[in-house]
C-alpha cells in the first residue's frame, strides 16, 4: 500500500477505506448549525475491510453518520455493516426502517446509531435483490422499488404503502438481465430502463459489457400496472447511471437523467420526454459536463423540478477514476448552473437536500455533504443554504477522523413527536 503508483485510485488518497469503527461525541463546528436542522446525516460506501478490494464498487459497505441537533453536531459514528455481503451504496429510511442498499442483495436494516439488525425483505415479500435508488413519493409515502437478477423475470417492480408493507408486485418481461442502476417515478407511472448493457465475465471487477445488438427502451408503467400495462419507448442506444427525477406535462412524462452513449464514457445531464398519446419518445441534452450523483429536493420527487444538484467528476481517467470533483446546483428552467468552490484541494462528495421543517420549496432548505481533502488526511461534513449555493457554507462540521469519499447519503430528519 506505500508505493502510490501501485495502488489502485479507489484505495488511495480521498477513496483509501478507514481500518477502525469509532464514536466520537460534540465535533468542532465552524460556522452555525441551523437550529432546525434536526437529525442525521448517513452516507454508505466500500470500505474494504482487507484494505484491498478489486474495484470500488467490491468493498464492504460502512456507514458513516453525524447527528446534527440543538445547533450542535452531537457525535460521529462509523461502522461496518455486518454480515456475509453488506450492503455498500445507499440508505434509504422508509415507515420507521433504514435499510442499507446494494442492487446484488437484499437490504440489511440498522438502527438510528449505524448498528447492524440484520437482513430485511418485506416481511417475506421481497422475492431477491432490491435497487439501491428506491424512491418515496412525497404525496402517498409509498416506497416505489424493483428488483433486478439473473433469472426470469429478471426485473419484478414492487410497490410499499406509507407502513411498509408490500401492496403490490408484478413481474415485468424483459429479454435478460441488463445493468439497471436506477429508474423513476412520477405521480402515476414508473419507468424502467432497459438498456445495451449485459451482465459481463462476472470474474471482472467491472462485471458488465455492452451489446450492440440490444435495444435500448424505457418502460412506462402505471404505479399499479402489471406487464400488459407496459408502454414501451424505443431511445438511441445509451447507458443511465441515475435519475436525476421525473414528472408529468399532460400526456408527456419528462425524465431527467445522467447519460452515456456507451459504457465507461462520461456521462452527462440529458432530458428525455415520452408521449404517451404518439408513442414517441425524444432527447436533448441538458449539461455536457462530466456530472453525476444527481439529487433533488425530496418534496418534488415525481413531480416539476426546478433544481438539481450534481457533482461534476474531473480528471476522468481510463480506469474509471477521477482525482477532482466540484458541486453543482443547477437550474433547469435556465440553464444556468451554480458551483460551490471548496479549492483545489478538495473532492465534494454527493449533495443531499435536507428541507427546512414545514417548507417544500426547493430552495428553502440546506444542502448537506461530505467534503474531502484530496489528499484524504480529512473530511468535513458541509452545510450549504441552497438559495446561496455559491455562498460560503452556514456550517462545517470537522470529523474527527477522515472518511473515504463514498457514494450516496441521506439526511434523515428526526421525525415530528
Ligand atoms: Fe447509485
């Protein structure tokens, strides 16, 4: 590991995983904490508990947390999460549960403090893997969801009502197991990506490879619909990462998303539109940048948004690996993009947007994120005022130890009594 040159990009610097699990109370905060900013902040990512792990996305999976309350960060938390394939890409808290995600397994629930309780699949219901970018409808409280696996059906969508409990599932018919990361809602539908990217050597760190030969569609389905109900929509050949969101405009359902034409090429923001009258699909694209880790405010998930955040990835290189990131909010009804400058010197990790108590406007409210010294000697937890994006941050939060920038977090305010 001392020799940097042989060190793999996704095990040193900003990535390199941490070799200890800790609790740390009252962190130093710069700036003023919010007093309405009630809850804590939980990020996943690899964290291999070797040191070494054949691809970024191998490792197992750590949480890390700060607890923000009372205009304090009252304590950091990491920890492993336990058991034989932990989950390491998301989180996601739903009726009570907050289940750490990845798209090959099962979720394993946690509690409030990052303390493993053990697989959960629905009280039964969940016959195999679940995405690790399920969505909540901010009008209905549903937990909107799929599973994608080597066998047939291969891809089963699932719908939870606000109590968790699984109302409704259908298998959906699709020609094999494609690479399907993410996908989306809007207030009545939700679309499936069915795209050229197969299921590769899976001896290969990056199990996945690209057939020409594969049509690329989209699927629209009604949120109660089953496999007759399915409208399916022709696109140019192309790869999704994630959703940025989606929404209706009378019979046209606009979905932004991060694209790629090919796999293991930048991807960037584009827009696609589905006319469910003509059955035509089209695309533009929105951003050329090299963006991705889209996120917006949760109360507009499936429905018009504004805003977007993204973090642009620079310094790509062939191994997949990038060695500066910025943070972007944009406007999508200009155009017109914000970057918050954090220096040369450090790596912005995904932004999450947390609302101020009792407001749903996309701009009243904070964006929080995990903000890394590139050279990986420390982390701080960042909290930005979205309607000042570019302003300096409202509060900085110092870790007391470094954490490896990882890939998707959640704020997870604490809950009205
Ligand atoms: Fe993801």
């Amino acid at each position: 590991m001392s020799n940097p040159d042989t060190v793999p990009f996704h095990l040193a610097g900003a990535f390199a995983p941490v070799h200890e699990e800790r609790t740390d109370v009252e962190l130093e905060v710069i700036g003023e904490i919010p007093a309405d900013l009630r809850g804590t902040y939980v990020r996943n990512g690899p964290n291999p508990r070797t040191g070494r792990s054949p691809a970024w996305f191998a490792g197992e999976g750590m949480l890390h947390g700060v607890r923000l309350e009372g205009g304090r960060a009252r304590w950091y938390r990491n920890r492993w999460i336990a058991g034989a394939c932990p989950p390491n890409t998301s989180v996601v808290r739903h009726a009570g549960r907050i289940l750490a995600l990845v798209e090959t397994r099962s979720p394993v629930e946690v509690t409030a403090e990052l303390e493993t309780v053990g697989p959960y699949d629905f009280g039964g219901a969940l016959g195999g893997a679940m995405t690790a970018h399920p969505k909540i409808c901010p009008r209905t409280g549903e937990l909107l969801f799929f599973s994608n696996g080597p066998s047939r059906p291969h891809l089963t969508y699932y719908r939870a009502d606000a109590a968790g409990r699984v109302v409704h599932r259908a298998a959906i018919e699709v020609p094999a197991m494609t690479f399907m990361h993410d996908f989306a809602i809007t207030e009545r539908y939700v679309i499936f990506y069915v795209l050229p990217v197969l299921l590769g050597d899976v001896r290969s760190p990056v199990p996945i490879r690209w057939d020409d030969d594969f049509p690329a569609r989209f699927g629209v389905l009604p949120r109660d619909g089953g496999d007759e109900d399915m409208r399916w929509f022709d696109v140019a050949p192309c790869t999704i990462s994630h959703t940025v969101n989606a929404f209706e405009e009378g019979d046209t359902i606009v979905l932004d998303a991060v694209r790629a034409p090919r796999i293991m090429m930048p991807h960037a923001l584009h827009r696609f539109t589905f006319d469910l009258s003509s059955g035509r699909a089209a695309e533009t694209a929105l951003d050329p940048r090299f963006l991705d880790f889209p996120r917006v405010h949760p109360a507009v998930v499936g429905a018009r948004h504004r805003r977007a955040y993204t973090i642009e990835l620079c310094d790509f290189g062939a191994d997949g690996s990038f060695s500066r990131t910025t943070a972007r909010q944009h406007d999508l009804e200009t155009g017109a993009a914000v970057v918050h400058d954090f220096g040369d010197d450090a790596m912005p990790g995904e932004c999450v947007v947390a609302p101020r108590p009792g407001s749903d406007a996309e701009d009243d409210a904070w964006v929080i994120l995990f903000v890394h010294r590139r050279d990986g000697s420390a982390t701080e937890l960042v909290v930005l005022d979205a309607s000042r994006f570019a302003s300096p941050p409202v509060a900085r939060v110092r870790l007391p130890c470094r954490a490896p920038l990882g890939l998707h977090g959640e704020w997870l305010p604490d809950l009205a009594a």
